[in-house]
C-alpha cells in the first residue's frame, strides 16, 4: 500500500519502508513524526487494487514516520553577472533537510500497513545519511569591524600571557663608548 502525502509545499509518494528526505521538519534523530494530510492511499493489484482519493484530504488517514537525518543538502551556487557592465554577484546556498523512515500508513477506512520490527532494523542498518550537520552561524560584519577585530586579536594574546605568567626581565642596556679623537 503506498499514499501521497503533502509536506512543506511539496508532495511525495510514500510506502512503508521508504526514506524520504522533506524540507525541515522539528524534531531530533529517533523522534516520532505524523503526516496527516493525505492526498491519496491506493492498494496495489495483488491485494485487490483499490484506491482511496480526499477532497483535497482523506479524513482519518495518517502516514507515521521516524526521524533518520537532520542537516543541510549540497551546496548550489547563484551566480549574477551583466556582461561588460563589470557587475558580477555570487551567492551560496544549502537547504536543510529532513530525512524520515515511513513507518506506517493508515487510509482511515481501517486498513493500515505497517514495518516490521526486522525490516525497520535492517532499513536502518544500511541507511547512511550524506547530509552535513549546520555549522556555525558567521555574524555580518559593521563599519569598522575590522579595526575592532584587529584590535581585540591584539589585546587577547597579551591579556592571556599576562595572566598566564609574568613578563620576563628587560636586560640592562649595553654601556655606550665613544671615540675620544
């Protein structure tokens, strides 16, 4: 049995068993997820083929789910250039994304299909997530950040050798001789 559910703006086709990767969804690695608006459930032919359609939803049909993955996708760039105007703009950008392993579906007429426990620990055995967890946020610089970042660089060590230990001794300064002609 498989439906079609609708999450961030989007639609997937979902079956028990699937990894689907959505837009961000809230929620830690291992965490329960329901997705309630359910377009469509339909039966494969084997089981007698049958199909459930919503007005725009299904009443009572849920899709259940584990959290796998959290993180960001690849890295695509946006580039902007107007030919011999010297105008060049580059931009990157990396989406987060959620990874979910569909546990169960349910078409709200009281069929449901579910994984197994077995299914869902060998599932999760060969998964491997290749999304890459966000870093840290990078603060937009002001006028005159520079000199201040300078600066407090500056201060910092000083500060840190200061009180990690004394400064050692200056030498005597060498005598000065001079020529007598």
């Amino acid at each position: 049995m498989y439906a079609v559910i609708v999450s961030g703006g989007k639609q997937y086709r979902v079956q028990p068993g699937d990894v689907v990767q959505l837009e961000k969804l809230e929620g830690d690695v291992g965490a329960s997820v329901n997705f309630d608006q359910v377009l469509m459930v339909s039966k494969p032919a084997s089981e007698g083929s049958q199909i459930w359609l919503g007005k725009p939803t299904l009443a009572g049909a849920s899709v259940q789910g584990e959290v796998v993955g959290q993180g960001r996708g690849e890295k695509i760039l946006i580039i902007k250039m107007k030919r011999r105007k010297q105008y060049r703009r580059t931009q990157g950008h990396r989406q987060s994304l959620t990874q979910v392993l569909v546990t169960g579906l349910s078409n709200g007429a009281g069929e449901t299909s579910t994984l197994s426990a077995e299914d869902k620990k060998s599932k999760l055995g060969k998964f491997q997530s290749h999304l890459k967890a966000k870093g840290l946020p990078q603060t937009p610089k002001t006028l005159g950040s520079r000199k201040r970042l300078a600066a407090a660089k500056a201060a910092a060590p000083a500060q840190a050798a200061g009180e990690a230990k004394a400064a050692p001794a200056k030498k005597p300064a060498a005598k000065k001789t001079t020529k007598k002609a």
